[in-house]
C-alpha cells in the first residue's frame, strides 16, 4: 500500500501532537501545520526519530495563505491527500457570559473554530480519492451547553452539522467524513492543574465515569480508527471521546453563587 500522506492543523501540541504522532507511527507522511514553529520542530522530530516522515507548514490556519500553502505542500507529495485531521479550535477568547462578551471575540471565535475547518475542506476537494479521510475535531459541548462559552459551542456544533452534510455530499466519491468530540482532556487549552485549582483531586472519579481525565493519546486513537480501513462504513458521525461525561453530564450552579461548574466539589 502506497504511504498515506496526511494533513493534521495543530497538529505539534495537545491533542493534535498525539494525532501527528499515531499517524506518523503508523507510516503515514504528516504534514503538520502549527502557529508555534518550536513546538512543530519538536514534534516532527520525534516523528522522524521513530523512522517517520514529516512535513512542517508554520502558520496560523485561519489566514488562507496557510490554508493554500498546507495543501500545495501536502498534494505535491503524492498527487492526492489521504487524510485531512482539522484539530484546530479554541474556546477563548472567553467571556464571563453573553452579554459581557463583544462582536470581535464571536468572529476570532468564529474563525479559530469552523471556518478554518470549511477552508481546509474546500482546499483538499480536488485532492481527495476512494478511500480518503477527513477527521474534524468538534466537542462534547456541541451536544451539552457550556455557559460562557455559547459561541464557541455553537460553532463547534457548525463543526458537527458541516461533517453530516460533507459524508453525504462526498459519499459518492469514496471519501469519509467524521469527527471526535473530546472532554476534559489535559492539554495547554485545558490543563489538568488547572481544572483542578481549588479543587480536590479524589473527586476526579466521581465527575467522570471512567474516573480520569482524557489524555490526548485517547483521542488520537480514535482518530487513528476513523481514518482506517476498519472504519470503511462509518460516516457523518461525530464520535464523543468523553469517558462517559455526556451519558452523566451536567452542569451545576456553584455552591458558592458564582457561576456554574460540571465538577461540583460541595453538597
Ligand atoms: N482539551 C480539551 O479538553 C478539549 C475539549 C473539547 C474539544 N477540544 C478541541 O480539541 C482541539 C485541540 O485542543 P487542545 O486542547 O489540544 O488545544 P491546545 O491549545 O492544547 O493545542 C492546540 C495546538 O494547535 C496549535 N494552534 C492553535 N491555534 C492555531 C492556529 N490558528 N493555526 C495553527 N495552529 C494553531 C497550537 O500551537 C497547539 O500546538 C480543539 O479543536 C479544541 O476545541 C479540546
């Protein structure tokens, strides 16, 4: 089988570093596109470290000129692109609520979260083949509300609908389209320490059920699969990456009357 060449935005930290590294394991050519030219390096040596191949495309993703120049980069390896990963997202810039939050922070919302992701998309069109990937990394606030963060979910929802109607409409070529929806994982975005700040670790069990926050090796697994062979009729799907929080999930008004959490840490 001819080497997979496979385009992962984010994809030097976090969980886009996982799925660089499990799609370079597995011998595909990763052409990685990231903001941080540091932490691209370090990530592409790791890869090439363990006899892979990679390619860095420094840049930030929701300008088009990297958009176009990942895509030239990526299509003239092979003539076509096998696996599309779009890991990149934010839920900043944050606001207290809605009504605290401004016209600018919607549109970089808007921006760093779903048109990147269409952008790509489009880019690839004419690169794809039968057999072609396409992962799009959403989240479990797509499904579940997350107060002070309503813009960011609802694009991230985009993200969601935008897969459906792609695995339809390039169904018909042989391409699949699907995507991951993480919770709680421990990365830069969202470390561990500080999810806990405040917080008593031994509660961590009794806020998710498989008892652990999610490492971003767990998502890329996931994406591993979904790019595979074995996942040759699953499409338009978006697969939670959760441990279990949104078979459990809620949220809660704070003990303290000063917001909301899904951990709560008081009767
Ligand atoms: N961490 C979580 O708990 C969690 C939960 C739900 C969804 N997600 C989603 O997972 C994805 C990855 O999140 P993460 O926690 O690994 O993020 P992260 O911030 O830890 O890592 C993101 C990576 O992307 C790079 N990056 C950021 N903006 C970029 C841009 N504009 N162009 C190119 N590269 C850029 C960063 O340099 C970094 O390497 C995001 O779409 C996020 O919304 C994460």
């Amino acid at each position: 089988m001819e080497q997979r060449v496979s385009i992962v935005t984010g994809g030097a930290g976090g969980i886009g570093g996982a799925i660089s590294r499990a799609l370079g394991a597995r011998g595909d050519h990763v052409v990685l596109n990231d903001l941080d030219p540091a932490a691209a390096d370090a990530t592409a040596s790791g890869i090439r470290a363990e006899g892979g191949t990679c390619t860095v495309i420094t840049g930030d993703i929701t300008d088009d000129e990297t958009v176009a120049a990942v895509t030239t980069a990526a299509a003239g390896i092979s003539g076509t692109i096998d696996v599309l990963v779009n890991n990149v997202g934010d839920f900043r810039p944050a606001s207290r609520d809605l009504a605290h939050s401004t016209p600018e922070q919607w549109q970089r919302l808007y921006e760093v979260n779903l048109r990147h992701v269409i952008a790509m998309t489009y880019a690839v069109l004419p690169h794809l083949g039968p057999g072609s990937a396409i992962v799009n990394v959403s989240t479990v606030e797509a499904y579940r509300g997350i107060p002070a963060s309503a813009p960011y979910s609802a694009f991230k929802a985009g993200v969601s609908a935008f897969t459906k109607s792609m695995a339809v409409e390039l169904g018909p070529r042989g391409v699949r389209v699907n995507a991951i929806a993480p919770d709680l994982t421990d990365t830069a975005q969202t470390s561990s320490a500080a999810m806990l700040r405040g917080r008593d670790e031994e509660l961590v069990p009794l806020w998710l059920p498989l008892g652990r926050f999610a490492e971003a090796e767990d998502h890329a697994g996931v994406v591993d699969f979904l790019t595979s062979d074995a996942a040759r009729f699953v499409t338009g799907h978006t697969i939670p990456v959760d441990g279990g929080t949104l078979a459990a999930s809620g949220w809660f008004r704070r003990h303290d009357g000063k917001g909301w959490t899904n951990m709560p840490d008081r009767p």
